[in-house]
C-alpha cells in the first residue's frame, strides 16, 4: 500500500485539480485498482493549444497529406467553451505553400484546401505505457450524414502523426524479434546488437497504433456476407507490422487460419472484414510491407451524437487490449492471438494521445463516384462539386467534436506499465533529438519539433484575464501564474513528468561532456600555461628592477 500510495504521487503531475474526488480511481482488468495518473477537464474556458501554449497538448498547424486527406489542420480550430473541448470542422479555404518532390526534384506548390479542422497532440509531452484510458465525447456533425472522421486514437513516440518522414519504417511496427526477411523494414529491429542513441540491444522497436474510436456517419448500408452493418459505426482497432503472410480480401470473411483467433466480441460488435490493413510501399520488395488492422465494428445512432458517452480502453503490455462504451464491453485482443499470427506482441511501447476531426474523399463521400460527376471536387461553395458530397454535408457545417474530460488510470504496483516519453525500457529522447527533422513540418520548418512551453507573460489588464485560479494575477501588465497553473494566460493546468529522470525538454542547452582522461590533460596543461606565465612575469619584473 505504501508503495502504491508513493507512485501515485509521483505521478500527480498530471492530474488536473479540477478531476472530481471520485473519478480519482477505477477498478479495471478483472478489479485490479487503478489509480488516476492524468487528467483534462477542459474546464478552463479560452484556453488555446498553439505551439508552446501548453504542457499537455499541441494543436498542429499545417496540411495533413495522408490518407488522401480533404483538410487541414489549423491550430484555431481547438480550444475550451462551456467545460469542453471543441475541435471545430468548417468550410473555410485556406492557401499555403507545399514542399513537394516530383521527378525526383524539390519543387514548391501552391495548394488551395475546402476545409479546416483541429487535431491535438500529446506527441513527446505526456506518454504512458498500458492502463486505462477513458473519453468522454459528443460525436461531430449529423449522424446521418457522411463526411467527417472523427477519431480518438494513440500512438508510439517514435512517430509523430501527419509528419510522414517520422513513420517510415517506424509505424506500426509492434515486434521485438530479429528477422533477416524484416530488417530493411523495420528502421529500429532486433538484430541490432549495439544500437545508437540510447536504444536497447536486439529490441525492435516501432510506433503501433490503437485507435479507441473511428467514427463513420451516414445512413448507407455494408455488407459482410453474413449479416447487415448499418452507418453510423465506429470502428475499435489495433494496428501493427509485420503482417499475416495470407490476408483476406476486404469485405471477406477470413478462412480459418487465415487471420486473427481467439479474438472477443461483445453482443452486438462484429469483425471488421472492411480494412485489414494497408501495404506501404518503399519503392523495393525488401523495404516495403503490410500493416495490419484487427479491427470491430459496433453500430451507434442519434444519442452519440446528441450527448456526451464515454469511451473506455484497458490496456496491459503484453497481455491484452480492450474496449467498453459506456461501461459495457466491445472487443479484446490477447497476447496468444498476436503473437502466434505474426509473432508481434501487443505494444509496450510510450504512447501519446490523439484527438481530431479528418476529412478524406475515401471516409464516407460517394463511392463509387457518380456518372458524369467530378468526385476529385470538394468545395462547397462550388455547385459543381455538389455531385462529389454528401447532401446535407455542407449544411452541417461548422460541426464540434466535443470532449468534456480525458483520463488516464494505472495500476502502480503492475511492473508493466510505466509514464513517460522515455523510459528506460523504452527510450525515444535521443533516436528524436538526433532525427528532429522528421519530426517538423518541410512546409514550415521551424528550430525545433516543440517549442518550450511558456508560462506566463501575456498581456492583461486584470487578474481574471489570466485565468480563475486564485494564485493567478496581472502583474505590471503581464501574467502570473500560480504553481497549478501554466501557458501565457495560465489557462492550462501544470503538467510534468515529476517520476522520471529526463528532461523536460529536449531541445535546452545542455553541459558538454568529456571522458576523464581528456580532462585530466586538459587541467595539466592549463596548469603548465599557467607555470611558464607566472615564470615569464616574474623574468620580466626583475628585469624592470635592473633598469630602475
């Protein structure tokens, strides 16, 4: 009990004072206690998500060019109102310049997108390894109406989502084995006997996605070949590489062998035989692979999209990963089925969390493309385009992704799980810091991934300019902020890795070092420079006697 009560309050970090006492613990994994470890209420109206605005989230500002994406991601299409999160979707064009290659040339392009959308990020901020997960969430736009992809999602620090040059080779592999066959696949494998930056010998290491949710509204129909599936669903899924060697087709039922076994459904949840996975082409067989989806779906209605539900994870690395709405019981997936399909395991890699909004012309617009009709045109405020769009789509818009809280539990006697971006298990500080071009956006390079987050210094004209915590105030016209509280309007509540032993930032100046027989000369011959200058001083005094 001691030791529980000490992790605990290592961790206390990241709890948001403005958690209620009672969602301070939860029973998961057949009772076992768990202990709140983070939190976000979001009850801070005003509080924005810009780069170096918070200690817990980045609203990424650029395009998203993945999965044939429609939007892209402002930085002011999140923030706080009314005790919630709202990521906000709208029909708004936006002109930016990318960096592109063509013909194996650099070339700049002038791009022009329909709409706008927000995504956060606790990207190298807040990770954590296994425990449960819950979100509270109202679903965006209508629920008869396809076009949005709202997701709540996770995923290994290694790789950062949207910045493609990240996760190559990296997403989503979830394998610790030395494979000949993988190893031009899998950049960070398990032949590797003496790895670079701090990594562990013979550990692969990779970035797995689970998403807890993908939402697809509409009112169509899919067909299994067993049963119906109505829209709206969401869709629950573990994603991971190396992939089975037999895949089935998508909308077919697996032949026995031929996928995942021994995998849970809840009553009224069913496989989803509509995504398997994906290849990634890397130009050569040896470098390119599958990634796999094990997947369900579970069908949703008006209600989730009228009113806050909540949506639970448990996660034990190397054990299992299961998913609840609501209290009631989805899909799981277990070490055995993984392992013995692929020889993956379920992930133990530091995960970050995800919140967006997507838009993609392959999520829920017309497919196949109507005759005669332009389905490469999405504008809203062009009639031609009305062919390639939902009806109704364009009318739901601005549509909010609502999120009252987010919160993460563990049990801290469990020796499995573990806070933090860089654990000793598993460290990412150094591979980033020596890749953090990766990690930027080519169309908008900056000096570094993040910027340090700041605390305090906007303007004001009174203390409640700078938030409602008492311990906040206006200082010669500029914010203060309590030892709870953080960003320039101390809107964001303090959050840090008070257990580990990283640093908070990786991009700070640090103390250069030296092996000790290079400073052991280094001090000898200062130490003999200042010898023959004391000598040459004295010389040069006594001949200034003599003349005297």
């Amino acid at each position: 009990r001691r030791l529980a009560c000490v992790a605990a309050l290592a961790s206390a970090g990241w709890i948001d004072e403005a958690t209620p006492r009672h969602a301070r613990s939860v029973a998961g994994f057949g009772g076992d206690h768990h202990e709140l470890v983070f939190s976000d209420e979001f009850s801070e109206p005003g509080r924005t998500f810009r780069d170096g605005e918070d200690p817990r989230w980045t609203a990424v500002h650029k395009n998203d060019y993945t999965n044939k994406a429609l939007q892209y991601y402002h930085e002011e299409h999140a923030s706080t109102s009314s005790g919630f999160l709202n990521i906000t979707t709208t029909a708004d064009d936006i002109e930016f310049e990318s960096h592109q290659i063509k013909h194996k040339q650099k070339i700049k392009v002038n791009v022009r997108k329909h709409f706008r959308s927000g995504m956060l990020q606790g990207w190298n901020k807040f990770c954590f390894t296994g425990g449960v997960l819950e979100i509270a969430a109202r679903l965006p736009g209508r629920w008869n109406v396809g076009g949005l992809w709202p997701g709540l999602w996770m995923m290994g620090n290694l790789a950062r989502a949207t910045y493609v040059a990240s996760s190559q080779h990296m997403w989503p592999f979830s394998y610790d084995e030395c494979s000949r066959a993988d190893q031009l696949r899998q950049e960070v494998n398990g032949c590797m006997p003496r790895p670079h930056y701090d990594l562990n010998e013979r550990q692969g290491r990779g970035a797995p996605e689970i998403d807890l949710l993908e939402v697809m509204p509409g009112d169509g129909v899919l067909w299994d070949q067993e049963r119906l599936l109505l829209k709206p669903y969401y869709s629950t899924s573990l994603q991971l590489a190396p992939a089975a060697k037999v895949r089935p087709f998508n909308g077919a039922k697996p032949a026995k062998g031929a996928w995942y076994e021994g995998l849970k459904y809840g009553p009224n949840t069913t496989a989803n035989v509509f995504f398997y996975g994906m290849e990634l082409d890397h130009g050569t067989p040896e470098e390119s692979y599958w990634a796999d989806a094990v997947s369900a779906n579970t069908p949703i209605g008006a209600p989730e999209f009228d009113e806050v539900h909540v949506y639970r994870l448990e996660w034990r690395p190397r054990g299992r990963i299961a998913w609840y709405k609501d209290g009631k019981f989805l899909f799981e997936i277990d070490e055995k089925s993984v392992a013995t399909m692929t020889g993956a395991k379920v992930p133990d890699e530091p995960m970050y969390l995800l919140l967006n909004t997507a838009m993609s012309s392959t999520w829920g617009f017309p497919a196949p493309c109507p005759a005669g009709c332009d389905c490469d045109c999405h504008d809203c405020k062009n009639e031609k385009c009305s062919c390639a769009i939902q009806h109704g789509f364009c009318e739901s818009l601005p549509a909010s992704f609502l999120i009252d809280y987010v919160r993460v539990y563990q049990n801290t006697s469990d020796p499995r799980v573990s806070l933090g971006c860089d654990p000793p298990s598993h460290p990412t500080r150094k591979f980033i810091e020596a890749h953090r071009r990766r990690y930027m956006d080519p169309d908008s390079p900056g000096r570094a991934p993040l910027k340090p987050v700041r605390r305090g210094g906007a303007r004001c004209e009174r203390s409640r300019d700078c938030g409602s915590d008492d311990a906040s105030t206006c200082r010669r016209g500029r914010c203060s902020c309590g030892p709870r509280r953080t960003g320039p309007r101390c809107l964001s509540p303090a959050g840090f890795d008070d257990a580990v032993e990283a640093p908070p930032s990786l991009w700070r100046w640090r103390r250069p070092s030296a092996p000790p027989q290079l400073v052991a000369c280094a001090l000898a011959a200062v130490a003999v420079h200042l010898y023959l200058c004391r000598r040459r001083l004295g010389m040069i005094q006594r001949d200034r006697e003599r003349l005297v």
